[in-house]
C-alpha cells in the first residue's frame, strides 16, 4: 500500500498565491482509489474510505502534431511538477492522441530543449518520463484519450467526435486503452483513464447514450471499452464523458454504464463559460448542471457513481465564470481546469493558461486564487 502525503499550503510572501510546504504532511490517502458514498453523495474515496478530492489541472500538447507535452523547451518536467503541486493541484489529466500511441515517432529536440536527456527519445519514451516526473511529486495522473489524430481539439469538422475514425477504428481505440492500462500497470498514482475526449458529431453521425447501434451508442462502446482496461488493471478509475461534447450525461439515468468493478466509475462533464446564455440566472444554470451532469453522484440509484469535471477554464474573471466557480464550490466537485499550460503551440499564447509560456511564471494570481479556494474538501 502506498501513503501519500498532501501538503499544506502557506502564503507566499511575493505573491500572495499559495505554495505548499513539503515538510509539513497534513493529510494522507491509500491507493488505489474508488468510490463509495460518503455524507449522501457518491466521491472517489481512497482504500480505506475517505474522501480524495480530485482538483486537477491538464497538461496538454502530448495528444498534438508535436506528440509532446507543452512547456519541456522551458522546463525541466521535475520543476514543472513541482509547480504544479506548489499551486496546490493533486493530480494531472494528461491528453493522448491515438497516433502518439501507435506512431511513437521521435520527438524534435527544440521541443525538450530543457530537457537534454530526453534527446532523441520517441513520444511514448518521453510521455513515460513525463508521469514518472508527476508520480515522483506525488501527483495523481489520470490519462485521457483526446482524439485518434493527433491536432487541436474540438469541432464537428474534425471527424474526431466519435470513439473511431477511418484510420483508427474501435478496435484500435481499444488497444490503445488496454495497453495504455498495461504500460503504467506498476505505477498506482497513475489512477485512471479518461476513456475519449467531448464526444460530437462526426462524419454526419451523432453519438447517442443508448439506442444499441454500435456505430453510435457511446455508453454501449464506453461499458465495452472500461469493462477491457479494468481486465487489465482493476484498479482504475474508469473516466467516462458525456455526449455533447461532454455537456449532456443524462442518459446514463436509462442507460447506466455498468461495470465488472462498478466502484471504478466516474462520470465527467466539461463546462465552459461561453457554452451557456449569459442571461440565465445561477439559480438555472445550477438547476441545469444538475439535471445534465451532476445528477449521478446520487447515492441508491441505477446510475449511481462519482462526478468530475475533467475540463472548464477561462481567461477573464467575468460573471459568466463566477456561476461555474460557484457551482464547483457549492456541489464541492472534483474537477480539473483547464490547463496549466503556457502556450497551445510555441510561439502560440495560452489565454486559459495557468502559468505564462515560461512555465514558472503565474498568468492570473486571481485565478489561481479562486481554484485553491475549491481544492479542499468542503463539505
């Protein structure tokens, strides 16, 4: 059994922003990780029951044209993860695209520039590196299949709203999933897979959360698919997003997804600021996250698990963004923002980013502000 030590966090006398003190352990958690209910509300709970509250950010770049995560040209991976888990941040949802996995081609030595031992390595060698950097800060990692290939995301004009395309089709996808469970097997901080990314339209057919058409019905590929990783490593969480590029689980009331470990399930939506009418009052945009999303973690149910909102994130500190912030606050949800990068591509900014393209700088004290006040547990 692994003990981690969460660490307490302390004002920083230059900025204000909190930073953890890694001498001073104030809380530990047992893996693996699960879930159960707790206080009326089913939540990821560690071995011996208590609650771990998932307040995550992602790191992308892996699952893009580059097939490396962002900011390595800037900084060593030790010191990106020591930044990452100074902010407060207890885990990472870590993007992959399904060409990574297959193609594994050599990464460009600009893009690992402060990364010099990392000259020459593949995708798959370098992404190996990049959780073991996380794992060894004590950070949760939770992997996402983003797409098959590899590029920016999302659209209905991408041909990636589905679990399969043309070139990569179910089967494929599968493996992917399978052996991405296998390959970080011995690793327990590495907790779950993020089956596929905002599920949408694509080549003129629109996912369903039921119905039984394979060529549609999500949670039917979503059960087939998490049923196979757990036979590889039956301690995962298995991830499973909504459909309308994750906005919409509601399904899952009639067509729960039904597991060999049923307690390795977690339900994810993803909210943004610009996904809502402005006009509607937080008393229905509560109402609304409710019915389409956080219904799940009501305990006794057919469709009974965890909630986890694995994307939301913004670059202005408007009323838009405050009702999500609330929402987060008052259900107490884990969640994980997005993202902690500095730049989508070199040379391209990052508005949402956590930190500036030099991978230390903080872009928005007031935003990270705000998250740390939603990382603890609250209820």
């Amino acid at each position: 059994m692994i003990i981690l030590g969460i660490l307490f966090l302390l004002i920083s006398a230059n900025n204000g922003i909190q930073l953890h003190n890694a001498s001073a352990p104030q809380l530990s958690f047992s893996l693996p990780l699960s879930t159960a209910t707790v206080n009326n509300k089913v939540v990821v709970v560690d071995a011996t029951g208590d609650r771990v509250k998932l307040a995550c950010v992602n790191w992308y770049g892996a699952h893009m044209e580059g097939h490396v995560v962002n900011g390595l040209d800037k900084e060593s991976i030790s010191s990106i993860a020591k930044t990452i888990s100074g902010l407060g941040f207890n885990c990472i949802r870590l993007p992959f695209s399904l060409e990574q996995v297959f193609e594994d081609p050599v990464i460009e030595d600009n893009r690992v520039s402060a990364n010099p031992g990392l000259h020459g390595k593949t995708s798959m060698e370098v992404l190996d590196a990049t959780v073991s950097g996380l794992t060894d800060e004590g950070l949760i990692v939770l992997l996402n299949n983003h797409n098959s290939k590899a590029g920016w995301c999302c659209s209905e004009q991408d041909g990636e709203g589905l679990w399969y395309t043309h070139d990569y089709p179910e089967e494929m996808w599968i493996q992917a999933l399978t052996s991405m469970a296998e390959r970080y097997s011995g690793n327990f901080l590495v907790a779950g897979i993020d089956l596929r990314n905002e599920l949408r339209k694509a080549h003129g057919h629109s996912p369903t959360w039921g119905g039984g058409d394979p060529k549609v019905d999500w949670s039917m590929a979503a059960e087939k698919a998490g049923n196979l990783v757990l036979n590889v490593n039956p301690n995962l969480l298995i991830l499973v997003e909504g459909i309308e590029y994750a906005g919409n689980l509601e399904g899952a009331r009639s067509h729960p997804i039904k597991l060999s470990h049923p307690s390795q399930l977690v339900y994810s939506g993803h909210m943004y600021p610009f996904w809502y009418d402005p006009t509607l009052s937080y008393n229905k945009f509560q109402q609304r996250m409710h019915d389409r999303q956080t219904f799940v973690t009501e305990p006794g149910q057919s469709y009974s698990a965890a909630y986890w909102m694995g994307e939301f994130g913004t670059g202005s500190n408007d009323d838009e963004w405050g009702k999500i912030i609330q929402y987060l606050e008052e259900s107490d949800s884990d969640w994980s923002y997005w993202a902690i990068d500095g730049y989508s591509r070199p040379g391209d900014d990052e508005t949402y980013g956590i930190l500036k393209d030099d991978y230390v700088t903080v872009r928005h004290p007031w935003l990270v502000d705000q998250l740390q006040k939603i990382m603890p547990v609250l209820q």
